[in-house]
C-alpha cells in the first residue's frame, strides 16, 4: 500500500539533537522544541524492533523498556521526518539508522505534537488528522 506523505518543511527540526526522554508520554526532549508521543510507537532500527510502547506498560519491563528509548535516542540528531497525511502516522529517522514512528490509534484523542522553534507546530488531531502552525 502506497501511503502519502505531507509536503510540511522540517528544516526547523532536522539537526536537533534529543537531549532527554521524559518518561511521562513519553516527550522527547530537542534542542529547540519537543514530541509529545500520546499513542503507539516503536523503535526500530532498520527492519528490527528495538522496543515498542507495549513494554513500557509492563510494570516490571517498563525500566528496563525507557532505558532502551533512552539508550537509542538521547544525543542523536534528527535526520529526517516523514509524515503521512492518510491518517498522520509520523516517522522520525535519527543517528544509526534508528527510527521511532508513531501510529496515531484514536478517534477521541490527539496522538502526538511536534514543536520546534519560531512557532513550529504539528499536532495529531483526533481521528487521524492533523494541524499545523508555522511563522509567516
């Protein structure tokens, strides 16, 4: 299946480093802005997954499971995002060929925000679609 990509412009995310892992959602911390994951994700690396939101609900995985995320993503610069507009799934390529993509999964719910500098915004709005701000 074929799925289409948005034409937004990253430039304001591409080359920002994740300097920490909030465990909240968890939100990725960038040097000048943030992604706020609120529905399904993995990580993966090439074609193998590294680890996936599941574990991260399983009480006695779930340290072992952030540490993986953290391991992967902090210091690694962003390389690439991709965005597909069908349902507003994203994938976000860093360092090492890894890759975290999000399944936004929710009618009632957003699924993910991604904020950047000079009032980048896209967020996932409830049903699979999505909204964007940027500065004029």
């Amino acid at each position: 299946m074929q799925r289409d990509t948005s034409s937004i412009n990253f430039a304001p995310i591409i080359g920002q480093k994740v300097t920490e892992i909030n465990r909240m959602y968890p939100i990725l911390v960038l040097d000048e802005g943030h992604l706020t994951i609120e529905c399904p994700w993995r990580l993966r690396k090439e074609n193998r997954v590294i680890v996936g939101q599941p574990e991260t609900e399983i009480e006695d995985k779930k340290d072992k499971a952030y540490f993986e995320l953290e391991s992967a993503l902090i210091g690694n610069i962003i390389r690439d995002i991709i965005h597909y507009e069908d349902i507003s799934d994203l994938s976000v390529a860093s360092d090492g060929d890894v890759f975290l993509d999000l399944f936004h999964d929710s009618s009632w719910y957003e699924g993910w925000q991604l904020q950047g500098p000079g009032q980048f915004l896209i967020v996932s709005t409830p049903g699979g679609g999505y909204s964007y701000w940027k500065e004029d």
